[in-house]
C-alpha cells in the first residue's frame, strides 16, 4: 500500500517541504533509509544522516532549517517523534484490518457476537460465546464454552481462551497464549502418588489488558484469577491459580507467579523475576530482574537479588560481592602480620 507525502502529511496536520507526490510504502530507520520508505528525524545525534538518507519522505520538528541540500521531501510538525508514533499506529490499523468469517472455521449457532468481527480460518468459538463489537480472532485461535469478549478485542493467530474466561474492552492478546488453563493443583497420597484437584473458577482480564505471546495464565481452583485494567504482559510469563495483579502493574518476559499471590497496583517486575505462592506485594512495587521474591513486600519498596532484599542494601553489599577475593587477600595479609607480631613478642 503506497501513500504520498501529501496525504500522510493531511494525516499529521504537517507541512509538506519538497515534492508532495512522492511516494512511501515501506517504514525505515533515517540511516537505514531507501527509495519509497518513510522515516523520521527527531534526535539530534542523528542529524547528519538527514544530509545522506535515500529515504523518499522524511518527518522533522517543524523548528528544523537544513544547513545543506536534501535528497528527501520532508513533512514538517511540531513534534516528530509523537507523528512517527501516530502514524505507526495508523500504520498497524491499515495493516491488520480484517473483517468477515473465513472458512473454514466453526461457530457455534449460541454465538452472540456484535458488529464487525473477524474470525480467521480453523479457528473454534464455543458454545454460548459472547462476542463484542470490532472483535478480530485470527487464524487458529480457541473459544471455549461461555467465554465473553469484550469490544475492541484482537486475538492473534494460536491464542486459546479455555471455557467460563471473561476478557474486557481494548484487550490484545498475542499469538500462543493461553487463558484458563488448569491451575497446578495436586493432592499427594500416601503411596507417594497424586491426585488431581479440579479447577473450576475461571480468569478474569480486565479492560485495557496486553498479554504476550506464549503467556499463561491459569483457571482459579475456585473463584477467579484476577488481571485488573491496565496491566501489560510480556511474553513467555506464567501466572498461576488464583492470582490477582493491579491496576497498570508491567510484567516482563519469563516472570513466574505462584498461586494465590495477590500483586499491587503499578508495579513494575523485571524478567525471570520468581514470586512465591500466597504472599502480598504492595502498590508501586520494583522489582529488578532475576530476583526471587518468598516474602510479602510492602508499598513502593524496590528490591533486587535472590532471596530479594532492599534494593540500596543490595547495592551496597554488591560491592563487596565483586571485592571478595581483595578482601580475604587482606585478611590473610593481616592474620599473617599479627602472628608475626605475637611470635615476635613471645621471642
């Protein structure tokens, strides 16, 4: 899809310097720019490459004067960063547009859904299965019995939503992830072996929820596992039974939540954080990467390590973790020299 600069600049409300039929189909860095792509230039440290990029279309702060010629057309607006972002998403709403059931695939007659839904081929919605309005579920997704859907809700090709899972408005949830599947609940028996106790709550997404490629989260035993608005989840995360996370809290990439952990509102947890079953972390809660948390946590602490302690303790201590070596060197050193002392006292 071709677009000239003339009718992206009537979309950022810019100002077109140069030929306003030229024409853009690609997106590029500005150093990385070729004939038909589009960039922009907004960091100083950059500016040089606005002298040498082939880029058809380039967008600048309307404050920008060129100290030399210009092989590109430029779109001038008050802020070049917040344009190249409007426009990417733009961008990504053109891209992604969908509409109309493909086949094959299979609707339960029960279905309820609104206006505009896209369901991709072999994909599977159960029975009475509630659908919002603008819905779009790609390729091979799974809806399971009494699943509801909010409006504005994109489901990417591979997502499974199992039975009884209520997603709110506004919702994204990448290719791979997996909502409602059995929580990890075994009883052991005297003869070393398990038994399997069943999950039958559900999970909860709320409005304003992103939920990352290859993401679990699992069914509550009983009752609901809980993510509130806002909440944004990498990919490759496993939240287990019964957990409910705050409002706007951010989890990266391979954190694990064990059951019934209850987590504050905008928090912020770093990758391959581990969180230990029925414990309580507060609001406004950083953790860094890699640390292990297996105690409650209270309001606005940040903590780092594993088992976590307070962050400017750690810090602190993390400086004699690298001088170890130096410092038992020394006390060899001094261990020596009061020996030497005291034998030569003794003499």
């Amino acid at each position: 899809m071709k677009f000239t600069a003339e009718q992206i600049a009537g979309i950022l409300e810019g100002e077109v310097i140069g030929n306003p039929a030229a024409e853009v189909f690609r997106l590029s860095k500005i150093e990385e720019g070729t004939e038909g792509s589009l960039t922009f230039l907004s960091n100083p440290k950059y500016l040089n490459f606005i002298y040498s990029t082939k880029a058809s279309v380039t967008i600048v702060n309307d404050t920008f004067v060129p100290e030399s010629g210009l092989n590109t057309t430029l779109i001038k607006v008050p802020d070049a960063y917040a344009a190249f972002s409007k426009l990417l998403a733009y961008y990504n709403e053109v891209k992604q547009h969908k509409s109309g059931i493909e086949q094959p695939s299979f609707l339960s007659p029960s279905v309820i859904h609104g206006e505009n839904l896209y369901l991709g081929s072999f994909s599977y919605v159960g029975e009475n299965v509630l659908i919002g309005d603008n819905v779009k579920i790609y390729p091979n997704c799974f809806l399971g019995d009494n699943v509801v859907v909010g409006n504005n809700v994109t489901l990417f090709a591979g997502a499974k939503i199992y039975s009884e899972t209520i997603i709110g408005n506004n919702c994204t949830v990448h290719s791979g992830a997996i909502i409602g599947s059995d929580g990890f609940g075994f009883a052991p028996n005297p003869d070393g072996t398990y038994t399997k106790i069943p999950q039958i709550g559900n999970v909860i997404i709320e409005d304003n929820v992103d939920i990352g490629s290859c993401t679990t989260i699992d069914r509550a035993t009983m009752g609901s596992t809980i993510i509130r608005k806002g909440v944004k989840l990498d990919n490759q995360i496993q939240i287990a039974h019964n957990v409910e996370i705050g409002e706007n809290t951010v989890i990266a990439a391979q954190t694990g939540v064990a059951g019934s952990t209850k987590i504050g509102r905008n928090g912020m947890i770093g990758g391959q954080v581990g969180i230990s079953g029925h414990l309580h972390i507060g609001d406004n809660v950083r953790i860094q990467a890699q640390a292990g948390i297996g105690k409650n946590i209270k309001d606005n602490e940040i903590l780092q390590g594993s088992p976590a302690f307070g962050y400017n303790s750690f810090s602190k201590s993390f400086v004699h973790f690298k001088n170890l070596p130096k410092i038992v060197d020394e006390i060899k050193e001094l261990k020596k020299q009061i020996l030497n002392q005291k034998n030569g006292n003794n003499g």
